[in-house]
C-alpha cells in the first residue's frame, strides 16, 4: 500500500496505473482534458461566474490576457463541463480554483487553493482527475510547496482533498532522473543534515537565503525517509535525494507547512549516505 501511495503522492515511480513523471518538471498537456469549445462560448460561460476572481480580473483590465488561465474539463466526470482556473488572482501568490455550474446557470466557486497547476492525471479512465499544485515562494518566503488533492466521493458529490504535500527551498537541486523504486532508510547519527546540493558546505554565504552554507534541515537519530536518486561527488563521497518523513521532527528546518493547510510534509534535499541506514517497510 506505501508504494502505490507514493505513486500517487511523487508521480515519479514505475506504476500501471499512473504515467512516470517527474513532479519537479511537471508540465500539462491541456488537450488531453480540456473540452474543444469555441473562444466565444468560453466567453460567455465566464460572465456566469460570480466571484472576486472576476471583479479583479475586469477592475485591471486584464480578463482578456487571461482567458488562457481558464480551463474547461469535467474533472468529476459526472457530464457536465466544470471551469478550472489557475493563475493570477490578485494574491502575492497564484492561485487554482474550480468553478462548478448550479441549477440557476450561475458557477460558484468549490475549491480555492494557493498556488498554479502543474499536472493532471487519472489512476483510470473511469477515475476523477487529480490535480497536483505547485506553489511558488511569496511574502518573504523561501519555500517551494508541491500538493496533492485527490477527489473524494462524498455522498453525491467529488471533493477534491489534500492527500499529501512536499517541501523544498529555492536553491535545491532538483534532479531530472529518479530511480523505480524509493529506498527507506533511517538516520543513524545523532546530528545529520539536508542540504541543498550534493555537497558539504558549511562556510559559502548565501545571499539570497541569508544563510552561511546549504543546510536547510538538521536531523537525529531515528528520523526516516526516502531516497530516490543517488550521486557521488569527486571525493567519492555517496549522495542521496531525499524525501524526509518527519516522523521524527527536525531539530531545526527552514521549511513550513505552507499556505494551504496545516498537515504534514515531506522534506526535500540532500543528505550523505554515510550515516543512512536501508531498513525494509
């Protein structure tokens, strides 16, 4: 069960079900979901929103620029075309909503997330899509967010919910390559750290972080996560990608839960395998 959530949660492991992407250069190919419609009928479907989104977007005389922020897909797959929008909001931050058509012909707004959509996908084709976020540093923050929100069948309707959230300062090396298969493994030392890049760095000043080295995080013993990549640098020194668990909280991170919720997260960087011990889930 952990590795077909994984599947779900990195979109990045070998699975039948769900297509090898990498989340960290994620992309969408917005034909494979949007309805084909005309311009003029996408048009005179937005009038019928009636939120802020619209009142900002017409008081900056920026509504016809962003017609292309707005999607049009039946992303609960109940027949009927709701409309997604993800960009600009008027926030410091962009945002994703999803507008949904009620019996009065008016759409109202049923999800409102920080953040822009960066990839959609099915586990089926008889399966509500599942939108993932990408939520980009504001307000003096330097912490890049990726979530999750699978739909959830309430009843008589699809919600979509946060399933799960992963966190990385700017300035992480994010690689293009992961491994099939994610290796758990537990810290064995009594002070471990996760970096920013492959390297040990403990004296480099960072301007644009304000901080001295590229430790983000600093970790103990019995704290559990994830590797899916390794490198080794010149000296031979073995590196890995890691999706830190939190089991154990850090001693010290530089990373929050975000703008959208509370729940728990994973943390992304690097760590030395020297003290990374592979223990079996």
């Amino acid at each position: 069960m952990k590795y077909i959530i994984f599947n779900l949660l990195l979109i990045c492991f070998s699975s039948k079900a769900i297509p090898q992407e990498n989340l960290f250069y994620a992309s969408i190919e917005w034909s494979e979901y949007e309805k084909d419609i005309s311009i003029d009928y996408k048009k005179s479907e937005i009038k019928k929103i009636k939120d802020d989104l619209l009142e900002y977007l017409k008081e900056n005389e920026i509504l016809e620029e962003s017609l292309s922020n707005f999607h049009f897909i039946d992303y609960d797959l109940n027949g009927v075309i709701d409309i997604v929008y993800s960009g600009d909001a008027g926030t410091e931050t962009k945002r994703t909503i999803v507008f949904k058509l009620g019996e009065n012909g008016i759409y109202s707004k049923i999800f409102d997330k920080f953040g822009v959509l960066i990839s959609i996908y099915q586990i089926s084709k008889f399966t509500p899509l599942t939108f993932v976020l990408k939520e980009n540093p504001c307000c003096g923050n330097n912490q890049i967010t990726y979530e999750i929100y699978q739909p959830i069948n309430q009843g008589d309707k699809i919600e979509l919910q946060a399933s799960s959230k992963y966190c990385a300062i700017i300035g992480t090396e994010l690689p293009k390559t992961l491994i099939d298969n994610p290796i758990l493994f537990e810290v064995k030392n009594e002070l471990y750290y996760l970096r920013l890049t492959p390297a040990v760095d403990n004296e480099k000043f960072n301007e644009e972080l304000n901080i001295t080295g590229n430790i983000i995080a600093e970790y103990t013993i019995g704290a559990k996560g994830y590797a899916i990549l390794e490198r080794q640098d010149e000296t031979g020194r073995v590196w890995w990608f890691v999706l830190m668990v939190n089991n154990n909280k850090p001693l010290k991170s530089m990373m929050d839960t975000g703008s959208n919720n509370e729940n728990e997260y994973y943390s992304i960087g690097w760590m030395s395998s020297r003290y990374l011990e592979i223990i079996s889930e």
